[in-house]
C-alpha cells in the first residue's frame, strides 16, 4: 500500500496537481486521506485529498456547475462509514443531494448512526456461504431500507463502490426492489452539459 501511495503521491506532484480528488469510494478515499501517508511516515498528505462529496458540494456552492431540473423520483441516502463517520461529510452529501434532488426521504437512524451496509473491510469479495451469512445478518438494513421505501424513496443513492454492491446484495436479498444509484449517476442527469 505504501508503494502504490508513494507513486499516487509522487505522480501528483509531478503534475503539480493543487487537489487530488477522490471518487465516491469510501476504502479509496480513506486510504489516501488517513492510510496512504500513514503507511509513509508522514502525518499528513503532502498534497490536499478531497472526496467527490466535498468537490460536488464546492462545484454547486460555487455555482460552478448548473442544475437545469432537479431529479424528481424521491430518494433516500445511505451513509457510509469512511466517508461519513471517517471523513465528516454527512451535511455536505445531503447539501449536494438537496441541490440535484426534488425530494430527499431520510432513513433512521442516520448520519454517523446509519446501519452499516456489511460489505465493508473486504467482506464484499467473500462468497458463499459467507454472502448468504452476511445477508441473514444485516437484516436490519434491510429493514430499514424497507422503512425509508414505505415513505415513499424510490432510488437509493449511496455514495460508495462497496456500499454499492453491498447494498445491490441485500436489495437483491429481501427483494426490495430499489434502483441503486451514486451521487454522480443523478448529477450527470441533472446538470446543463452545454
């Protein structure tokens, strides 16, 4: 890990990046911010990290990027772990999902207290029997994705590759019936491209 930073370090330098600026993948993000340099000795990135999150919020606050209609399925919003109770962007996500979005239907709990999707730490990539295991487990998230649904979400935003699939997993599971999309997915539909 340390190699694979030192070369994602080195290669910014050398384009004299300002920002790196993550994608919505909550272990990428982590591990660039909080582990890469870690892994090097150094307390603190030699170069700023940004996850989409806090770029989407800048491009909108900023009035960089234009919305020309709103997303106007009801939505609600999945907080994972390393981007919410590691990276402290639970307001900024909902800032960005609120500006693209018509109606956003939050799950409870939420924020750093949001149920956890189980596809983290690497458990995504275990398969069976271990995936039917986790399924059984995290039957709590499906209840509560149940719960956000009866009040009306329709698409399940959930700003993280693991998660994603995580989530794509128990949707499958208990049959919810979500359309599961990233932030990015409704972004790109909603801004003026000219």
């Amino acid at each position: 890990m340390g190699r694979i930073k030192r070369v994602h370090f080195e290669t910014a330098a050398r384009l004299r990046v300002k920002r790196i600026v993550m994608g919505e993948c909550g272990h990428a993000f982590r591990s660039v911010y909080d582990m890469g340099n870690r892994w090097l000795g150094w307390r603190m990135p030699p170069i700023p990290i940004v996850h989409a999150i806090d770029f989407y919020d800048e491009l909108l606050g900023e009035n960089k990027i234009k919305i020309v209609k709103k997303f106007a399925e009801p939505v609600t919003l999945h907080d994972p772990c390393n981007v919410i109770r590691g990276g402290g962007l639970a307001q900024k996500s909902r800032n960005v999902i609120n500006a693209i979005c018509e109606e956003l239907i939050e799950m409870h709990p939420n924020r750093e207290h949001n149920y956890c999707c189980a596809a983290g730490g690497g458990v995504i990539n275990c398969g069976p029997p271990f995936k039917t295991t986790r399924m059984e487990g995290n039957r709590v998230k499906a209840e509560q994705l149940f719960a956000a649904k009866s009040r009306g979400a329709k698409v399940l935003i959930a700003p993280c590759h693991n998660c994603h699939s995580g989530l794509e997993d128990i949707n499958h599971h208990y049959g919810l019936g979500y359309e599961i999309k990233f932030i990015s997915d409704i972004l790109y539909d909603v801004i003026d491209k000219g």
